[in-house]
C-alpha cells in the first residue's frame, strides 16, 4: 500500500528529491511513495511497452515510455504522476522532451499491483481523463482483465478473450488481452 512520505510539497522541491528506485508520485501536493511492483505487474508493463512501441514504431506515430515516465498534471496544486507506460503522439509531441512531458499522453496504462487500492486507482484514471488522455487502460494481472476508459469515467471492462483495440487514438492496433498478461 503506499504510504504517504511529505505534505505539502512543490513540484519543485519534489524534483530536488532523490529517487533512485523510481518510487515516489507528487499528488496535489502530497509525496506518496508506491510498492514496489512484483512480477506480474513488471511482465504486464514490458508486454504493454513492448506491444504498443512495435506497432506505434514500426508507423513512426510517436513516443512509447514505460518505468512509470512522469507527467506533470496541472491543476490547483502540484502533481507530477508516474505512467506505467505511456503514448505520446508525434502530432502532438514532436520532440521528446528531456525531462518530463507537460502534455497528456494519448494512452495511459495503469497496472495494477495486489496492494493498490481501488480508490486509489480511480482517482489516478480520474486524472488522466481531466487532463485529456484519451484513453485509459487499466489492466489487472490478478483477473486478466483491461478496463478501458475513453476520455470519461465510465469504464468498459474486457477479459482474457476479449481483444484490446486503440480505437480512435491508435487506429489498427489490436491485441488480445490475454498476450498482455
């Protein structure tokens, strides 16, 4: 479960932070450090990162990053979250930026880890949507399930035989959801 390690903290202050295992979000103000990952949740990151960075390279659409790449998400106070893996399109990000990306990824995976709270989750979807990704995709190891949010809060979940599908974001990509796991 994470725990909370600061209040009250600036962006700023929180990128003066040291890191090294990659482990903490800034949350409106608020330094959580997260859970390691165990297996499970690595396996679904690197086939998500892996599936996704062939189809969108191989297209020259954009970026695909992974290792929880960090987004800044503005709003009343500071909040730098990480992505499991994320896309960035080309049209609206050309550049990759060297430090982080100000702009909302097109896709944003989540994986979930055994100890997360489901509260917890939702508020981070809640995020994503409000800042303008598009699509959302929460996997769940344990269930095998992706729940896909686009662009609102109402999630249409899909299992092990169901196929995954980029929809308008990723036009053609399809995969079905149990190679993500």
């Amino acid at each position: 479960m994470p725990t909370v390690a600061r209040k009250g903290v600036t962006l700023e202050e929180f990128l003066e932070l040291e890191d090294p295992e990659n482990l903490l979000e800034l949350v409106n103000g608020e330094v959580i450090r997260m859970t390691p990952p165990k297996n499970p949740h690595n396996l679904a990151c690197c086939r998500f990162a892996r599936f996704l960075a062939n189809f969108v390279e191989d297209r020259g659409l954009g970026w695909v990053l992974t290792n929880d790449s960090a987004v800044i998400i503005p709003g009343e106070k500071d909040t730098l979250r990480g992505v499991d893996v994320g896309y960035w399109s080309l049209k609206d990000n050309p550049v990759l930026p060297d430090d982080y990306f100000e702009t909302p990824p097109d896709i944003a995976v989540e994986v979930v880890s055994p100890n997360d709270r489901r509260k917890a989750v939702l508020q981070k979807v809640r995020q994503y949507v409000e800042f303008g990704v598009k699509l959302v995709w929460v996997a769940d190891p344990e269930t095998e399930t992706i729940t896909v949010y686009a662009g609102s809060m109402k999630g249409v979940e899909h299992h092990a035989e169901d196929t995954l599908d980029g929809g308008t974001v990723l036009p053609g990509f399809t995969r079905p959801v149990k190679d993500f796991f």
